[in-house]
C-alpha cells in the first residue's frame, strides 16, 4: 500500500490495517470483538480476543501484501504461539473459569493495493 505522498506503507501500518480488516470480517461472520491487542503483564499477546456464539476466540492476525514471499500463516512459529497461549491463559485467569470453550485461530489478510482485501481464517490453527 501507498501514502498519498508516494511512501510505501510501513510493517506496523500494513498490520494495523490488517488487523482492522480481521475485526471487520469477523463482526461479519457474527463474531463480537471483545478487546483488540490484549498484553497479559507477564508476558504474551492476543491480536483479537473475540466471542462466537458460546466460543472463545484468540486470533492472531498476520498480513502480507499480495505476491510476498510466504503464507501468513508460517510466521506464527513455535516462540509466537507461546506469546499467544500466555496471552490466553492471562485471559481466562481473568475470567476465573477454563470451562469455557475457547480456541486459536490465525487470520490471514492479503492486501493488495486498490483491491479489497482477502481474508482467511484458519480455525484451531494450533
């Protein structure tokens, strides 16, 4: 993506902007988005912690623009799965119950400029 001013997009604002388009799609498939960047003070991280129905979801979101080099879904590696299960387990501390059913999920956001964005969420991703 591009600035009015020529610039390319910078890492953090293709996703932040990815992550606006993850909240948007999930809303659309009757999701609600409960808290966006969730930081557990010991460490660990959730991109979007959302409800579904009785269903938890903690969704890490990962964006490319169209024709990178690799599937989003690759960079969420072993090191960045554990961040997202502390995040989680800080959530549900929080919450004061495990009973609830709850899962991890990735969405993939592929942008391309003047296109709209592609979207694809892979359920129970680990």
């Amino acid at each position: 993506m591009i600035h009015k001013n020529g610039e390319a997009w910078t890492r953090y604002e293709l996703g932040e902007y990815g992550e606006r388009v993850a909240c948007d799609w999930l809303r659309a498939q009757g999701a609600k988005v409960l808290y966006r960047n969730f930081s557990a003070p010991q460490g660990g991280e959730v991109d979007i912690v959302a409800r579904h129905k009785d269903l938890l979801l903690f969704v890490e979101v990962k964006s490319r623009r169209t024709g990178g080099i690799g599937r989003p879904l690759d960079a969420v590696d072993r090191a960045k799965q554990e961040l997202i299960e502390r995040g989680a387990n800080y959530w549900l501390k929080l919450l004061k119950t495990r009973r609830v059913p709850w899962r991890f999920d990735v969405i993939e956001v592929y942008i391309e400029e003047g296109e709209i964005p592609r979207v694809n969420q892979v359920i129970n991703a680990f």
